[in-house]
C-alpha cells in the first residue's frame, strides 16, 4: 500500500463528485459513501472570511466514514486562505482546494471564484501560501477555462503554468467559459459551450499535471471515456446527485477496479438509517438528510412513489427513520 497522502487522493480523484453549493453537505457525503468507497467527496465551497473571520468552524465538520473527502475553499487573501487551509488541515481533510470556477453574483463581490481567473498571479499567491500551511495535504485549483471575452486558448495555458509554477500539480477544469454578466449560475452551467479537446490539450502539453476534466459528464461510461482519453480523473456534479445509484454504485468496479460495495438501491436506503437516527436524536430534521436521497431509484419502478412520500413527509415534526420503509413499500 502506498503510505503517500497525495497519491492515496489522486488515485481517489479518477472519479471525483463535484463541490455542489447547498446540495454536498455532510448528510449527503455519508449517503454517496455508501455507494463507493473510492470516489472522491467534496464538501459545499467554504469562505476562508467565514472560517477565519466568522468563527464558523462547523463548516468544517464531517464523518469519518467520508473519507477521502476533500473541502473546497473560497476566498482571494493569501493570508486568510492560508490560516482556514490549516483549520481544514487540523480537521483531517485529504485536500484543500480553491474555488476558481464558482459564477454567482456572490461570490465575485466577494472577489473570488470564476473572476479570479482574471488574475492567475494572486491565484498563484493565494495557492502558495495555501501550500505552506497545507504540510502533507494536497492542495488543488478547480477553474474554468476562461471568463467573458477572454481566449481560453490563450488564458487557460498561461493560468496553469502560472499556478503549477507556485507548487499546484493538480487541477479540475470546468470545460466551459463563464460569463460573469448575463448568466446566472444555473445558465453558466449548460449555455457557454464545452471545450473537452481544450482541457485533453492541456493534458497532452502538460503530462506532468494531474488534470481532471468536469462540466457535462453524466454517466460512468462518459467518464471511462475520458480516462481513456488521457485524462487523470473526471469530475461528475448534478448527475452524480440526481441519479446517485446511477452513478456511484459500480464507479469502485469500473472505474476504480475494486469490488462495489453494494448493488441494491434498496440495501442503501436502509443503510441510511442509522445515520438519520443520530442525527434525529442530536436534533435535526428527517428532510436534512432525505432531501439528499430523493433520486436513489432514479429511472426504477416505484421512483415516483418513493419521491414523493419523502417530499411530502419528511418535513413533518414526527417524520422518522420509519419513513424510509413507508416510502420504499413498493420498491422492496
């Protein structure tokens, strides 16, 4: 077994499930992991300022059963990202990584995320400095392949010698521009045209930088595909989250070569309920964890009925783990 930290996560990293704001907390991290072992996690985008500034460390909590999860951070001081790379450090996480891809009105008053792609050389700072308080943890960039009017054949190489150059050896690339004025988030993730043979040029120029490649991979023959192509690893988001059983339940065979620890829908929604109990009795609420859940029989018979009675029920103030075998009544 190889002891390295950064290559146990890079060999994690040919099949990642991408940082998803309000949609990959811990519930659904726990629930994903049922699916595969292998596949890396990612956390929600963390703001260092929240970290650092606003004393917001529950943002970093998380499962031991997670790992290898990675948390994603935002933020544009060196300093600041330093000090919450040590924080996530000290929590345990397998890699930091910073968002240089994220287009929302928010984030870029915030001046971070996509809009940073303006500026390689702070991200080089930024990534530096992330780097020095990282120790054996991995520290990791995911970026577009430009914004607005820039040339991704021109700024895309130029972002990434800049940043490999302050220590970064590996990078996710979102294949597509953002438009920082004109499309919201949602629009940003289909409208601007994928680039895939532009990131598979990157990797061929670069052989020595680990490049994953995301943006419109919705099944696990799409991400063999891209392996095979060339590329280190592949980023899966909204399928990966809409049709979770789709995606994740043979990821650890085919894509990782390792035995699949389950292979039934049905035995990983009951594998959750042990989990929704703890968090029922530390005081949360069923739909916290089940909204998370909605898309495990995604094109199954019976998918229909099992949506709809958790929509329906898990919000209610009595709605318990018994929910789970109410709502799987015509599915077992």
């Amino acid at each position: 077994m190889n002891d390295d930290p950064k290559m146990r996560v890079r060999k994690a990293a040919r099949l990642s499930v991408a940082p998803m704001m309000d949609w990959t907390d811990s519930h659904c991290r726990v629930f994903h992991r049922l699916m595969s072992r292998e596949t890396l996690l990612y956390t929600e985008m963390v703001t260092a300022p929240a970290l650092v500034r606003g004393g917001a460390t529950h943002l970093l909590d998380f499962e031991p059963a997670e790992h290898p999860v990675a948390v994603q951070l935002g933020g544009s001081d060196p300093a600041e990202l330093a000090e919450a790379t040590r924080m996530a450090v000290d929590r345990g996480y397998d890699e930091v990584n910073l968002n240089v891809g994220c287009p929302s009105d928010r984030v870029q008053s915030g001046t971070f995320g996509a809009v940073l792609m303006r500026d390689p050389d702070l991200v080089a700072r930024c990534c530096a400095a992330m780097i020095a308080a990282a120790g054996d943890v991995e520290v990791t960039v995911k970026c577009r392949i430009g914004v607005d009017d820039q040339d991704p054949e021109v700024v895309l190489p130029d972002f990434l010698d800049r940043v490999a150059d302050a220590g970064v050896g590996r990078f996710i690339i979102h294949a597509r521009k953002a438009w920082l004025a004109g499309l919201s988030p949602k629009e940003n993730r289909d409208i601007p045209p994928l680039d895939y043979d532009l990131v598979h040029r990157m990797k061929s120029t670069r052989p020595d930088l680990h490049l994953s490649i995301n943006g419109g991979i919705a099944s696990l023959d799409a991400a063999e595909a891209q392996l095979a192509a060339g590329m280190d690893g592949v980023m899966i988001g909204r399928a990966a989250y809409h049709d979770p059983a789709g995606i994740l339940m043979q990821a650890d065979s085919r894509i990782f070569g390792r035995a699949d620890p389950m292979d039934d829908p049905v035995a990983v929604a009951q594998a959750m309920k042990p989990h929704i109990t703890r968090h029922l009795e530390d005081g949360g609420k069923l739909a916290q964890v089940t909204r998370h859940m909605l898309g495990l029989f995604a094109g199954r018979p019976g998918a229909r009925h099992w949506r709809r009675v958790l929509s329906e029920n898990a919000h209610k103030a009595e709605a318990d783990a018994s929910l789970i075998d109410e709502a799987m009544a015509v599915l077992a």
